[in-house]
C-alpha cells in the first residue's frame, strides 16, 4: 500500500463515484453520483459489485452503515443522503425500499452513524450539508 501507482481498477461509474463505508459483513458500500449504491464483496482476487438500490433523486454523495431505527416499525441497516436533500434509510428484503427520514434546506454533502446517545436502540446519523449546519437525526 506504500507503493504510489500500485493500486489496481476494479470499476468505473458513470458520473462519478463518492463516499464508502465498511458494511460490517467483508464487503463495502459505495454511491455514485448517478444515484446507485453499490455494495461490494470480495470473489476470489476479484471484487464484484452489486446494486444496492437506485436513487431516482441521483447526487448520492454519502452513505452510512448502522441500525436506523424507523416509525412505525421495522430498521434500516444503510442511511443515503446527498444533493436531493432528502436524507433516507434503506431496508432490506426481497426489494430495497427507501424510506425518507429528513429533508434539508440545502444540498447534502456528508453522512456518517455513529453511537452518541447509549439505550435508544439505534444509532445516529450526522449530516452535514450546505445548509451550514450539523444535523444529528436519533431513533424514534
């Protein structure tokens, strides 16, 4: 990894690629630009991608992993937010579904989850965006 030039292509996304995170099971999340998050897992000496979901909103600019807790029932394990300003938490099953949980005034730029706030039985979510604000969304 101390080898400047030694990193090798393993794909290329139309309109650009933005943040990552862990997904806690060997692989990774990634968005894009386009609006698809794209999870991704090792195969071999291979690493394969898989579409996540497609956000028709496109921008997706930041992606977290966690436990979003969602009214009414039911948990997301992804958060997407980015330039439709609409922050969502994505459920799996047989199909993804985006559920929306916040709307900013202003395009958003930054998302991580993290455990600020012990016994809610989620984590959090920061958002920062355009706005100029730090945004923190808590469990229900």
């Amino acid at each position: 990894m101390d080898a400047p030039g030694s990193g090798r292509v393993v794909h290329e996304e139309a309109g650009g690629l933005s943040r990552s995170c862990d997904d806690g099971a060997g692989g990774a999340s990634l968005c894009g630009y386009e609006g698809r998050v794209l999870r991704w897992v090792a195969d071999g000496d291979a690493l394969k991608p898989a579409v996540v979901c497609t956000d028709p909103a496109k921008g997706v600019c930041g992606v977290a992993r966690g436990t979003f807790p969602l009214r009414g029932g039911g948990a997301g394990t992804r958060a997407v937010d980015g330039y439709s300003q609409v922050c969502r938490v994505l459920v799996s099953g047989a199909e993804v579904k985006a559920t929306d949980v916040f709307r900013d005034t202003a395009n958003g730029h930054g998302l991580v989850a993290a455990e600020l706030i012990g016994e809610n039985g989620g984590d959090e979510l920061v958002l920062a965006s355009y706005s100029n604000r730090i945004v923190v969304l808590t469990p229900p």
